[in-house]
C-alpha cells in the first residue's frame, strides 16, 4: 500500500484487563499481549509511511489502579524503552514521550530521555507515546504557561504551549474495546478528529484490522465545519 494523506492516528488502547480475564489469564498478561501489540502497530505505522501516531498508553487516572498493577506497567514501560532503545537504528522511527513526566521514577525519566535523543534524527515517522497523560492536566499546563508569558493568546499560539506542539492533530482517533468514549485523551486535538469505535479489544488486534482502519478513513468524507 501506498503512501496516505493520513497524516496523524491517535490509539487509545482499552482492554488489556478484559482479553486477560476472557481467556482466565492474570492481568498482568494482558499488559504484556497488549504492548506486543503496540509495537506491531508502530511498525505498521512506519512501514504505511503515516508520518505521526499517539498511543494512549497510561493516563493520570491510571494512578489509581492496585499498586501491583502499576508496579507491573512501570516495569512493563521500562522493558519496552530499552528494548526500543536497543532497536532505535532497525525501527528508524522517532519516539517523543508526551504527559507528567516528573510522576515516574528518575531512572524512567533518564530511558525516556536516552530513547528520545536517539531517536531524534529520523524524520519519516514520529511515535507519541502518552504517559501520565490527561487531556485537562495538559490544558491547564498550556494555561499557566500563557500566564507567566503574559502574552495574548490566539489558537496558534496556544497550540505550541501543548505537550503535542509539534503533532499534527490526529485524523482519526481509534479506540478498541467496545467504548465509546475519547476518555481525556487529547480534549484540543481532537475537534475535528474522525472516531472510530472498534469493538474488539486491543490485544486482540491483527494486521488485519491496522488495514482495516484506513480502509475506514478513506470511506469518511471530512469537512471540518465546512
């Protein structure tokens, strides 16, 4: 397949937890099947020549989940960085972290930091990956900035003081599982974004349904209030 005109994709990736109990799988195995999956997707992104895509990943309610669980996720992350650390020259993708930072570990922090400085020669694809993200913390983020700045704010301007300042706003927004609901993933961004509800759950995803979803792009016909 060709080249798209798709020019960003936003994944929000919703049930890890519910493919594990289906198959009477602790839930841990969900996370695991679930960020195999993300890197399935990464590289169908790259290799379909879609120059952006943001992943939901973890949002700041996520903080809230047993402890074991986060526990998990946290070591989760830190395995897939190195492991995208290690791979940066055969993946040639861009990796930009985007969320509250400073909520994870220092030894997190510095992996992301190496994985992004890495990564940051290839131009052709760039993967957002949303952690310790929330659609309102990155409003208000935005807000006090254009207040210390004491500037006058316009869309343009307020659009570089987001975590996202460089993306282009997503297409299409995709979420898995059933819901239907965008769940405080990018509140700005996704104005204008085509939705599109996917009832199977993120683990279970093929390469297959990564084809079918920009066969459902090309069927929208997108007027941005026109």
């Amino acid at each position: 397949m060709g080249k798209t005109d798709i020019q960003c994709l936003g994944f929000i990736m919703d049930g890890n937890r519910r493919w594990a109990k289906s198959r009477r799988l602790p839930t841990l195995a969900g996370h695991k099947r679930g960020q195999e999956v993300f890197q399935d997707c990464v590289r169908f992104v790259r290799d379909r020549n879609i120059p952006h895509a943001i992943f939901y990943a973890f949002s700041t309610e996520n903080w809230q989940r047993e402890k074991y669980e986060v526990d998990y996720l946290m070591s989760l992350f830190e395995d897939v960085l190195k492991k995208v650390l290690k791979e940066t020259e055969e993946n040639k993708v861009k990796i930009k972290i985007i969320g509250r930072r400073s909520d994870f570990s220092l030894s997190l922090q510095k992996i992301m930091d190496q994985v992004e400085a890495k990564s940051r020669k290839y131009k052709s694809t760039t993967i957002w990956v949303a952690l310790s993200y929330g659609g309102r913390a990155e409003l208000i983020d935005a807000v006090n900035k254009a207040v210390e700045s004491g500037k006058k704010v316009s869309e343009e301007n307020f659009k570089q003081l987001l975590w996202t300042a460089k993306m282009p706003d997503p297409d299409m927004i995709i979420r898995t599982g059933g819901e239907q609901r965008l769940s405080n993933f990018l509140p700005w961004q996704s104005t204008y974004s085509e939705l599109y509800f996917i009832d199977k759950l993120w683990p279970a995803l093929t390469k297959d349904d990564f084809e079918d979803i920009l066969i459902e792009y090309e069927k929208r016909e997108r007027r941005r209030g026109k």
